[in-house]
C-alpha cells in the first residue's frame, strides 16, 4: 500500500468508563520491551494486554486480543514495521499505532511515512540510559492521549468556551472575507490527515498554505519534501524572512514559531521565538493570530488532529478579524484535543473530516484560489 492511501479509520471518542486503556508493544529488543512494559504496569489507567517480538507476531496476537494503542517499533528482523503497518491498521481496526524511532535522518524518513500512512504519532528511542522519569512522563502522556484520556483536552474545556463566548459575536458579524492564504495547525495524528488534503488539490488553486506541525527539528527538512510531494507543489521551510508566494507551501521551522507580516502587497514570514502559552515551539497560536492583523482576516484557519489545545486562542483572534476557522471531527481524529478545543470554544464555521475539509476550503476559497 502506498503512502498517504491507508484511509482514516473512525475511532469512538467516549468516556472510558473508567475502563483501563490497552497497550500492546511491538519491538524486537527484550530491553526495550522489559522497559516500556514496566512503565506501562505501573500506570493504573493502562493495561499491558501483550508484547511481541516481532510484526508477524504482532498481527496474529492482533486477531487475538483487542488492544487501543499499539507501541511499534519500525526496524525489526524479518517483516518491519513500516511494511506491517497497513496490516497492524487493518486488523487492529480501532487502535492506535505510537512509533518508536530515533532521530536520525533514515529513521526521520520511515517515521514520517508510517505517521503518512496512519500511524497516529512517534517516540524517540532514547540511548542506552535515556530512559528516565521525563521520558517516561512524555510517553504515558502520549499514551493516554491516544486512548482517550486527554485529561489536558477536558480540563480546558471551561477556558474554550469562554475564549468563544468572547469572540463568536464578532466573528458571527463579520461578513466572509476572500481568503488570501490558508494555514494547517496539527499535531498529533495530523500528518496523516494534512497529506489527504495535500493530494486532494487540485493543480491549478494557488492560494499560499501555510503549515505548522509539530515535530521534533530533525524531522522538518523530510517533512517539508514530504509535503512537496503530497501537494505536487514547491514547499519551502519558512525562516525568518521567507516570502510567502501563491502556488507554494510554507512549513514552519522546529526552532520557532512561523508568524506573518505583511510588507506592501506580500507576506513575509517572520520567526518568533516568544513563549506560546500551549508550551509548543513551533506554536500554532502565533501563526493564526499573525494573519488576523497581517490579512485583516482574509485567512482560512484549519486545524487538525492534536494533543491540547494549541491553536484555539490564534483561532480566536483571525475569527473575530473575519478569518473562517474549520477543524477536523472528533471520529476522524486520532485525538480531538485541539480541534475539540476549537470546537467547544464556538469558532468552527465546520467540523468536518479531511476529505470534506478540503471541498470546505474549496467552497469558501471559491475564484480568489485560481489564477
């Protein structure tokens, strides 16, 4: 199966019920697995169902088992893990697949295709040693997020929708503004989904896209092609001073978040390394509250499949500009964190699938997308 073509599989997003959630590793170290299955036993809201040393393995335990998140590793003896995954996907129907990698350049190429091919997120593999309290942290997060325990998600909720409540007036008595550029936010399980939209477009619509996606820095130059590809259109890393062009896709760099100014009649990227206050770097904040001033809210804002809420407060400002905001549903979404965050403040003009997304940003783009 090719990359980007493994189709969204909708996955319930209900109350737990206080039932555990169930984790199966994938990984032909007996170190790591003896590791991650400690880590994952000493969390009371997980449960270790079975590990497997190996892919085959793993997809006849998955016939077997039921299990909501599957740690998988990608270099493995025999069948690896980027070959299993469209089968892990297809067997595991409803569970979630978390890739262990490292950080190299190689292992940033299968990352991001397996996160391309459906894989909701990814984990470096630390060294030898690396396996410490704040590892551990960030991997349960990561764990619970995918099996619908986005505590930080629910905890926010109040916040959204009073951040809502503030604009939603202003943004209902703005008339709809021909966008001049549209900007993705995504995390999470977005990659998959922002590369649906990417081959959905069609040749000739040439407004400006701007990405920020978050990924560790060794991943953006990869990403960037990767992007290029889907697109079929040239895709540039923004740094400080890049011109933001009709017919080209910016992707924020790892180092800072990508914000827009706006000098005569073109759009320079400018990069900001002030503190976002959802803690991510690249933030999608910044850049969606940029193009409220630097377009007066003649943007399209979409936002993804993401952990958190980065990106609700940026929303808020380019919807009370006159910008239109639209975010991923919560059955498509590998974890409705920030796109439920959007939702639940009141911003979305529509929740809708990437597929339907995309003829969204089509329709209200309408002829100011086409030369």
């Amino acid at each position: 199966m090719e990359p980007n073509k493994h189709p969204l599989k909708n996955k319930p997003h209900k109350d737990r019920g206080g039932k555990p959630v169930r984790v199966m590793i994938v990984d032909d170290s007996l170190t790591v697995r003896t590791v991650f299955s400690r880590m994952i036993e000493g969390d009371p809201a997980l449960s270790l169902v079975t590990t497997a040393s190996n892919a085959e393995r793993a997809i006849a335990l998955l016939r077997e088992k039921p299990v909501d998140v599957i740690l998988l590793d990608l270099e493995m003896p025999g069948m690896g893990g980027l070959e299993a995954l469209p089968r892990i996907l297809s067997t595991a129907s409803n569970a979630q697949v978390l890739v262990v990698s490292s950080l190299t350049e190689d292992g940033a190429e299968h990352t991001l295709a397996a996160l391309s091919m459906g894989a909701a997120d990814t984990m470096p593999k630390p060294r030898p040693g690396g396996f410490d309290d704040a590892y551990r942290g960030s991997l349960l997060a990561k764990i619970h997020a995918l099996g619908g325990l986005d505590s930080e998600s629910r905890s926010t909720e109040t916040s959204a929708v009073q951040l809502g409540a503030a604009v939603h007036g202003a943004a209902k008595d703005n008339r709809r503004k021909a966008p001049e550029v549209v900007a993705i936010g995504a995390s999470t399980g977005g990659i998959h989904a922002l590369n649906i939209i990417l081959r959905g477009l069609p040749r000739k619509f040439d407004l400006p896209i701007l990405v920020t996606q978050h990924l560790p820095a060794s991943f953006i130059p990869v990403f960037a092609r990767q992007v290029e590809m889907a697109a079929a259109r040239r895709a540039v890393i923004a740094d400080d001073g890049t011109e933001i062009r009709r017919g080209e896709i910016a992707v924020a760099t790892a180092h800072g978040h990508m914000v827009v100014d706006r000098q005569g009649d073109r759009l320079i990227a400018r990069t900001s390394n002030s503190p976002a206050r959802s803690g991510c770097l690249p933030s999608v904040d910044p850049m969606l509250a940029s193009l409220a001033h630097s377009t007066k809210g003649h943007a399209i804002g979409v936002i993804l499949s993401g952990m958190g809420r980065d990106g609700v407060e940026g929303a808020a400002e380019l919807a009370a500009s006159g910008g239109i905001i639209l975010a991923q549903d919560a059955e498509s979404s590998a974890v409705w964190g920030m796109p439920g965050a959007i939702a639940k403040a009141g911003l979305a003009s529509a929740i809708l699938p990437p597929e339907r997304l995309l003829k969204e940003v089509l329709a209200i783009a309408g002829v100011s997308a086409w030369r």
